[in-house]
C-alpha cells in the first residue's frame, strides 16, 4: 500500500482536473458516465479513477443516513479523513436534514453534481450546507 501511495503522490491536480472536466454534465441519480451523465457519487468517482482508484461503490440513494456507508466506502478505498481539506479532497455532506451528498474540493469551490440545476457544476459551498466530513484521496498528497 505505501508503494502505491508513494506512486500515486501529488496527484490532487489530475484530481480537480478530471472533476472539472466534468462541469456541465448533465445530473442523474445513480450516473456513472462522464460527459453523459453523473450523480455526485460518479463525480467523486471521476476524481477518484484521476489517482488510480476504483473503489466499490453500492448502488443507493444517499437520502436517509447513509453516512456510515458513505465513511466505510471512503474508508475501503485508502481515504483518510481530514480535518482541513484542501483542493483534491471529497466532502461528505448535508445540504439538508437526513440528506448527504458528495463533492470534490477545488481552487474555486467544489465541484458537485447539482439535482436543482440538473447539471455538475464549480463554485462556492452553499454556506446553508453542513459539512460532515472530510476526506483525503491516497496519494493526493
């Protein structure tokens, strides 16, 4: 594992870079395709395949409390959580009671898939959102 991760160092900005590329998706829940369609697991999965992984990702909605699924998953594949995340980083978060939803740090914002929008979109954290955690990508830093 520490092999790898020393392989994989540095790769935060392949990381913004292949969840950038992603601006303008359109959103659908369980998408997995990029530039076709994607949900804000798809776009985490994007980042996560720019540092060379490919975690195994359930098929569930993220409504409810899923957190503890979310962290196992995270967790399964070499994440770490943070404490300060930086570009690169995926966010667990609750845009509203018993809601979690996924997205990727930037220089900018986030980048997330946005169902109101109904495309990915870069920008700002809603400031309404609760961040409920943090996680780090192996070999991001």
């Amino acid at each position: 594992m520490a092999e790898q991760e020393a392989a994989l160092a540095g790769r935060w900005p392949l990381v913004v870079a292949a969840v950038r590329a992603c601006v303008g998706t359109r959103f659908r829940p369980q998408g997995r395709t990029p530039r076709l369609a994607l949900d804000c697991v798809g776009v985490v999965l994007v980042g996560a395949a720019a540092a060379g992984l490919k975690p195994d990702v359930p098929t569930y909605a993220l409504g409810g409390d899923h957190e503890a699924e979310v962290e196992d998953v995270l967790a399964a594949a070499g994440c770490v959580r943070v404490v300060a995340p930086e570009a690169g980083d995926v966010l667990v978060l609750a845009p509203a009671p018993n809601r979690r939803h996924l997205a990727v740090v930037t220089p900018a914002g986030v980048v997330h898939a946005h169902a109101g929008i109904g495309r990915v979109v870069e920008g700002p954290l809603d400031p309404e959102w609760i961040i409920i955690g943090a996680w780090r990508l192996p070999g991001a830093y």
